[in-house]
C-alpha cells in the first residue's frame, strides 16, 4: 500500500503561499517582488478599490495666535497647547478715564495660598500697567468654593475699570 502522508508532504511543499500582498505596506517588511503600477496610472491597488490618489495637502497648523496646536515641523508630536498667555480684549466701548461709572469689569482668582496670593497681586498689576488707558473704579472680592478635582476655597477679585 503506498504511502499518502509523504506525498501529500511532497505536495505542500512544493506549492507557493497562497496569499499574496500587492501593496508592500500591508503584510511584509521589504519591497514587493511583483510589478506594481506606476504612480501616475490610477489603476485600484485591488478589486474592488477605488483609484489611489495622492493624499492633500494637511491643512495649514494653527498658531499660538489662533489658540491651536503647535507641533514641531516634520513630527507628528504635539509640542504644546499654545494659548495666548496675556488677556486680550476687543472692547467696543471706550474707558472712562474721567471718574465717572465702571464700563468693563475683569476677573482674577487664585488659590489662598501665600504664593497664589503673590502671584495674583502681580498679574492684576501686570494687567493695570499694560492697560494705562484703564481707570480702577471699583473693586470687589468675594471667598468661595471652586470646583474641579477637588473642591477648594479661593480669592475672587473683581476690578471694574
């Protein structure tokens, strides 16, 4: 009686892979030895497939000006999330410079710590130098409770310009 088990051994060793890739990205680390289409041929890299096309351009990256993302040139890794450090403001009304009412108000908070105190001081005085067109015509203050991870007491500072 022959043998079955070797010649079907014989067989499968002979026969090639029977999946094959045409694109070399997908299932195999080198070049493909099989011709593939030239990139200005629009041929499907499989049945079924629409055209390739090359892929657009990425859209432009937002700068710290806009408030977006800024990543470093040629990496897709994110460097910051840039956002404008000083408060700026696009008032429509003019201050009063001449004593009279409050037209805008602007909020500061901080933390009741001794450095979180300093560090509000000099903003609001930042603020003020960088602002001289401003007349403080009030300011208010208030202790209460901020809510984010955890539920801490802070300085709320209100100054009416």
């Amino acid at each position: 009686m022959p043998d079955f088990d070797q010649d079907q051994d014989n067989d499968q060793s002979q026969q090639k892979p029977k999946i094959r890739f045409n694109n070399p990205s997908i299932g195999s680390f080198g070049p493909s030895d099989e011709a593939s289409p030239s990139d200005d041929e629009s041929a499907p890299s499989e049945p079924g497939l629409p055209p390739q096309q090359e892929s657009p351009e990425p859209p432009p990256e937002q700068g710290p000006a806009a408030g977006g993302i800024q990543s470093v040139a040629g990496s897709k890794k994110i460097r910051a999330f840039v956002k404008d450090s000083r408060h700026s403001e696009a008032w429509l009304r003019e201050p009063n410079a001449d004593g009279s009412g409050a037209t805008h108000v602007r909020t500061f908070h901080s933390k009741l710590s001794d450095e979180s105190l300093a560090y509000m001081d000099r903003v609001i005085n930042e603020w003020l130098a960088d602002h001289p067109e401003c007349e403080v015509k009030f300011i208010s203050t208030t202790i209460g409770m901020f809510t984010g991870k955890v539920k801490e007491p802070a300085l709320i500072c209100q100054v009416w310009v």
